[in-house]
C-alpha cells in the first residue's frame, strides 16, 4: 500500500535515521506540520515534466499538504509525488 504523503527520499532519510538510533519517522503531513518552502528545495518553476499542478500533495489554486506557504502550479520541490 502506497501512503500519498510519503516520497522516496523522506522514507530514505527515515530510514537511514533510525539505523544510527531509536527514531520514530512520521511524516510532515501526519504529525499536523508542513516542511518549509526551503527545506523541501522548493522553486517556482518546473523541473522538467515535473510541477506542483501534477504532483498528489498539491492543492489548487496555491496550497500544497506537505509544504508551507504560497505555492505555484508551476512550481517543483524534492517532495514530488507524481499523480
């Protein structure tokens, strides 16, 4: 079963956290919080095919559930979920 508010590399960052220690993951999104436009490398344009208007977290006109702050359709960020 694929979780909609987990990406590859927040799995991959959880995972390689709890190998050095007892770490409890939970993602942005289910613990109430949104990731700051910087840490998610967010950037107003595209990054090839790949956009916040095609990506699962986005959410129309400027909102997005993982990333904090005014977010464009056209926008991308290490967060990426494709539809």
């Amino acid at each position: 079963m694929r979780d909609s508010n987990l990406s590859r590399r927040s799995v991959l960052q959880c995972t390689v956290a709890a190998a050095g220690a007892s770490v409890l993951c939970v993602p942005a999104a289910a613990q109430g919080t949104k990731s700051p436009q910087q840490s998610a490398r967010y950037q107003d344009h595209p990054n090839g095919n790949q956009r916040c208007g095609t990506c699962r977290q986005f959410q129309p006109p400027s909102s997005c559930k993982v990333v904090a702050g005014k977010i464009s359709p056209n926008g991308w960020c290490t967060l990426y979920f494709a539809k």
